[in-house]
C-alpha cells in the first residue's frame, strides 16, 4: 500500500511539472526581441565585444529566404543566423542585423515618429534623427537613423555606441522592420546598402 501511494503521488508531481514547464520547448533569442503593437524594440551593442567589424570589400554573401516569414535577403557568409516565429537576426561581432515582421498597414513617416517615441521611452539612451520616405528597389519605405549606447562593460565601464539604420516597409497587409546596426567607428555603409536593396517579399 506504501508503494502504491508513492507511485500516485510522484505522478500527481510528474503531470503538474510537465503542465507548468510546457513553454519551456519555445525558443526564442534573447537578442531579437518579439514585434509589438509599437514595432521592434531598438537594438544595442554589446558592451563586451570591441567595436570592430568591417566588412571587407570581398565579403561573399548569401541569400537568406524565410518562406515562413515570406522575405528574402542577403547577408554576409558566416554571419550567425537565429530566427524566432516572426524575425530573424544576423549578427557578427557589433553587426547587428534584424528582420522583424508584423501584421500592419503602409507606414508612414507620421506611424515611424510614433514607433521612435515608443522607443525613447524604453530606451533612454536612444538618439534619432527624422523620418524620410526612400525609394527602395522593393517599394516604398521609411528610414530613420538612431544610436544607442551598450551598458558599461563590468571591468572596463567603457561603452559602445551602436548606429542603426531602420527602414520600415509595407506590403499587402504586412509590415517589416529592418534594421542595420553598426557600431560607430566601423563603415559598413556599402554592404548594408547592398543588404536593403536586395529585400524582397516572397
């Protein structure tokens, strides 16, 4: 009788656990926060990598094409890649690149300059400059450049200051934010151009 009160009690134990740990299977970068009603959180540097990273004019690229999330885009090879349900980040080093989508309508430069205040508020280090509409080879889109500062580093307290381009685009119901970060001091200009122009909806 002993024993068979054991067995029932440690499977009560077993069933409540499996119950309370059943998100635990969901992963999700800690890196590419989730699209919100306000848009993609601002990205930052980490404080622990030095700011470096150019990339060369020789840099060979690959295509990146999410049927999930229906986009496509080049980024440069052996870049680490990590996609979550409804964005994708690449990164190397202070690089920092993400595509997050989101159900929305065409944005604006007025639906952008919401976004950023949104962002100000929870990131009181961001600095940004205004929205303008560009002309991208995908359609029409909105960018706005902003900083942010990393926190100190534990040891150093030295800190690293990310430059990130955004451009906001609409299509057929969606919305997608990409952003291209880039710590201050290194020039990725062309590459990152090369990046957004080669954005395409699947």
């Amino acid at each position: 009788m002993i024993g068979k009160t054991l067995a029932v009690a440690l499977a009560g134990v077993l069933m409540i656990a499996a119950g309370c740990g059943g998100g635990s299977h969901v992963q999700r970068s800690s890196s590419a926060p989730a699209v919100s009603s306000s848009g993609a959180g601002a990205l930052a540097a980490d404080a622990r990598s030095a700011a470096t990273g150019d990339i060369p004019d020789t840099q060979n690229f690959l295509t990146l094409r999410d049927q999930r999330l229906r986009v496509a885009m080049l980024y440069p090879e052996g870049w680490t890649v990590k996609q979550t349900s409804n964005e994708v980040s690449i990164s190397d080093k202070n690089n920092l690149v993400r595509i997050a989508l989101s159900n929305g309508a065409e944005p604006t430069i007025a639906s952008v300059s919401t976004q950023l205040a949104a962002l100000k508020q929870k990131t009181p280090t961001l600095t940004a400059g205004a929205p303008q509409a560009v002309s991208l080879k995908s359609g029409a889109a909105v960018k706005v450049t902003y900083q942010t500062k990393s926190t100190p580093n534990p040891v150093t307290g030295k800190q690293v200051t990310l430059t990130v381009d955004r451009y906001t685009l609409g299509h057929a119901g969606r919305t997608a934010i990409v952003d291209l970060g880039t710590p201050v001091g290194v020039d990725n200009v062309d590459a990152y151009k090369r990046m957004i122009e080669s954005f395409k909806w699947l």
